[in-house]
C-alpha cells in the first residue's frame, strides 16, 4: 500500500525557487547580451552567418 512522502518545508520550496529565478535572470542577461554583440558586429565568441543566409535568400 502507498504510504504519503514527508511533506517539504517551506524554506526549502522557497529556496529552490529562488535558485531556478536566479538561473533563469542569468540567462536572460546572457542572452541579451550576446543579442547586443551580434547587433553591435563586436561578437567573437559566436558564429553568426549573415551572408550565407543573404544567399539563400536571393535565389
């Protein structure tokens, strides 16, 4: 027969919360950052082909 799990606490709820937040404004962050390099043609750590695409367009 199944027997109900110890029920978790508050805090620890709220703090695991907290972390997914965290580490989900942090990505948000990296994103726009990255988006502002691409915009800016200051990126070098990503590999944007825009002429590739340019292209493909055309034809």
């Amino acid at each position: 027969m199944a027997v109900p799990k110890k029920r978790t606490s508050k805090s620890k709820r709220d703090s695991r919360k907290a972390v997914w937040k965290r580490k989900a404004a942090v990505h948000a962050q990296k994103a726009i950052s990255l988006g502002k390099s691409i915009l800016t043609g200051r990126n070098d750590g990503f590999v944007y082909p825009m002429a590739e695409e340019a292209e493909e367009g055309e034809e």
